[in-house]
DNA sequence: ACTGGCTCCTGAGGGC
DNA sequence: TGCCCTCAGGAGCCAG
C-alpha cells in the first residue's frame, strides 16, 4: 500500500515525463472514487503542467490554472502508459496528454481520490501536519504536541495533524528503532525518547526512499506485494519471529483499528 | 479538545 | 478446484 515512500517515489518517477508536458483530456471511466471525482477535473484539458508537487501523500499536479490532487489511498498506482493501451478494470482515470501517452490512475480498492482546486488549497490539505523529512519535525515539536495526550504513541505518530506521511507500517518500525512501546500514551513520552522517535521516523522513510518504498517495486504484478524495503523490516508482519535486536519473540495484536508488531523485551 | 470506532472497497489467503 | 469467510489498510468523519 503506498506509504509516504511510495507516493514520492511515484512522484519522482512521473515528473520527468509530465511535467511541461500537455493534458488534452481527462477520460474518467469510474468516478466513484474516495470522493466522487468532480466534473471540475476537466478543467485540466488544454492546459501544461507546470510540475508534480508532493504534500503529505497526496499528489498535486499543479497547471497553469488550477491543480489536480490525487491520493492513492491503499491500492492506488499512477503510471505512464501508451494512450492506446487498453484500460483494465481498475484503470479510473487516464490523464490523456499531448505526444500519445497517458498518465492512468489505477486503484481497485477506490480508497483513493482525484480531487480539483483552483488555487491550490483544498480543505484536506489546510489542517496537515509537517512534513517529517522537513526540518519543522523535531523532537521538541512531537513533545510539546503531545503533552497531555493520552492516545496510544503509535496512535498519535499516524496522525497526519501531528505529522503527515506514517502508516502503519513505518509507525510500527519507527517505534521499534526508538525502542517505545507502541501502548505507550503520547503525553507519557519524554522529550528524549522523542528525539530517538524522531530519527527513527526519519530514518526509517528515508530509507524507504532509497529502496523504492514497501511495495511499489512490485506494483506492476498487482496490489500489496513486498518491495525492497520489506526486508528491511524488523518487526512488521514479524509476529513470533526472534527479535534483531535481543531474539524475543515479536509480538503481534491489534491497537486500535490497526495492527501492532513491537519486542515487549527492547520496546518499552 | 480528545478519543475511539466506523466506513469505504476488493484481492489475498486460509479452511474445508 | 472452488467456494466462502475474514482480514488488511488511509484517513475522513462522527458520536460520545
């Protein structure tokens, strides 16, 4: 599913090919998205674009006039195509551009959304959190945010008011590196087991980066399989497995809605 | 202001 | 081989 890692990965991969290039039209083929995708997309035919931004995990496609916002949600994939290349059953949306490819929103969950605004601004993107490989994630910010919370830690990591771009499995991997326990209340965290947390986030997805996120480098044979990164991983999927660190065995359980990988030994 | 739970959807994987 | 069931997951939204 494509975290933070994938998304911008994604974005670096489609960038060259669309940025200054021309939309002719956008070919909705299922609008029943996240949102229903608003007949104002059209308002991209004819027009450039003028480059391929990145904020939290949503997509901005920014044109001369106006900008196209994508999610992938949990299955979604963007991918330039041959505009004659047959759409399957999950193929969306095809931005179709001048030159005869296409630029094809494919995503079988439909968790994702392709949203318009005029100037850039859009009430999902007005109450986000920093960027966590920005210098304004800090320690000290995660501290003074979470001072009195008392939301599972791993809870308040996914929030993407608090910071945007972890999911589920970086959130588990990034508090097995910083060593707390997911359980553990936000407000019950000290400012320097933030500053472990911290590095950990930010390591964690740069990384991820680098390998080309969890699943994406599998994407093209379908949703979900593991990518380079996923060897990486030290705890998530890992339930019962030794841990690196010190051999005990992973535990595994729901929090929340979501589930949880931690060593009850090194996360504390 | 917080918190926890629900919801959308479909492919994958397990059990039989 | 195939059917049925359950589950996963991003994140907005709502009720308490």
């Amino acid at each position: 599913m494509p975290e933070l890692p994938e998304v911008e990965t994604t974005r670096r991969g489609i960038e060259p090919h669309v940025a200054g290039a021309r939309i002719l039209r956008v070919a909705v083929r299922e609008a029943r998205l996240r949102w229903p995708v608003p007949p104002e997309v059209n308002r991209a035919a004819g027009q450039l674009v003028r480059r391929v931004a990145r904020r939290a995990k949503y997509l901005l496609l920014e044109l001369e006039s106006g900008c196209l916002i994508v999610h992938l949600g949990m299955s979604g994939s963007l991918r330039l195509v041959a505009a004659d290349a047959p759409p399957g059953k999950h193929d969306h949306v095809d931005l179709v551009l001048e030159g005869g490819s296409s630029l094809r929103l494919t995503d079988p969950r439909r968790f994702g959304c392709l949203l318009w605004s005029d100037d850039g601004h859009h009430p999902l993107l007005e109450k986000l959190g920093p960027e966590p490989l920005e210098a304004d994630f800090s320690a000290g910010y995660l501290h003074a945010r979470s001072r009195g919370r008392r939301v599972a830690v791993k809870h308040f990591l996914m929030d993407g008011q608090v910071v945007v771009g972890v999911g589920n499995i970086y959130a588990n991997e990034a508090l097995f590196l910083a060593g707390i326990a997911p359980t553990r209340p936000a407000g019950r965290v000290s400012l320097a087991r933030y500053t472990a947390l911290a590095e950990a986030v930010r390591t964690v997805l740069a990384r991820a980066i680098e390998a080309g996120g969890t699943t994406l480098r599998d994407f093209v044979g379908g949703d979900g399989k593991p990518g380079y990164f996923a060897q990486e991983l030290r705890v998530y999927g890992r339930t019962g497995q030794p841990c690196p660190r010190c051999g005990t065995a992973v535990r595994g359980g729901q929090l929340g809605q979501r589930s949880a990988f931690w060593c009850p030994q090194c996360q504390r």
